[in-house]
C-alpha cells in the first residue's frame, strides 16, 4: 500500500512540474507574439461585399475617411495591392492580411482600383500611418 502511494505521489509531482513548465513556455511564447489584428490595424474606412474572382466592391464610405479622402465610391472594386514590391490579389479576399503587412513594415501600400467611372484599373499610393 505505501508503494502504491509513493509512486502516485511521484506521478502526481511529476505532472504538476510538467504542466508548470508548458505553463512559462506558453506565456513565454504569447508574449512573443505581435497584437491582435483587431486590436492595432487602422482603419481604411470604406463598406463593401467581397465578389469572388472580382475583389472588393464598394458599396460607400465612411464620411471624411481615408478612403473617402482617397478617393474611393460606391462601384469601385478594389482588385488588388502592391505592399513592400509584392504584388497581393484582393480577388479571393485578404484585405486584412495586406493591411497588417503594411502596417507592421513601411505602412505604404499601392492599391490597384477598378474605377466605377472610366472602367479603368488606377493605382494609387496610401499609408496606414494616416488612416
């Protein structure tokens, strides 16, 4: 009986030693990540519905936003973005993965917008910085 209670008191110190360094390892490792996307990505200001195989359609902006001071409408489709020389479709969605490559480097990103106008692709220049 005293055997049997000796090696469950030793299972039991062993799993608690165990479950205590996983415990520093992951907060360790938490605070090695970068913040939550929710938490720090600016904000372009602009609403829309996502066509698969088109990009973003706008569908309006926030008023006085960085979107409508980019120059942004209801029709425009945002098809695609050039961040740090790499070329992003916006065709399939990842908006948010540009935006926060951009903000987490050099903030510039060159958007490629399919105006509701003219029908032409315009690229043009903006920063996360500002927005």
């Amino acid at each position: 009986m005293n055997r049997i209670l000796t090696t469950t008191v030793l299972a039991a110190v062993a799993l608690v030693a165990t479950l205590s360094s996983n415990a520093q390892a992951e907060s360790h490792s938490l605070r090695l990540q970068p913040p939550g996307h929710s938490q720090y990505l600016p904000t372009f200001g602009f609403y829309y519905n996502l066509n698969y195989g088109w990009g973003y359609y706008v569908t309006g902006t926030t008023y006085y936003s960085a979107a409508n001071q980019f120059g942004l409408e209801q029709g425009d489709v945002i098809t695609g973005a050039t961040v740090n020389g790499q070329y992003h479709s916006l065709r399939h969605g990842g908006w948010q993965h540009v935006v926060r490559k951009a903000h987490y480097s050099s903030g510039h990103i060159l958007l490629h917008v399919r105006d509701v106008n003219s029908g032409y692709t315009i690229s043009r220049w903006t920063n996360t910085r500002y927005w």
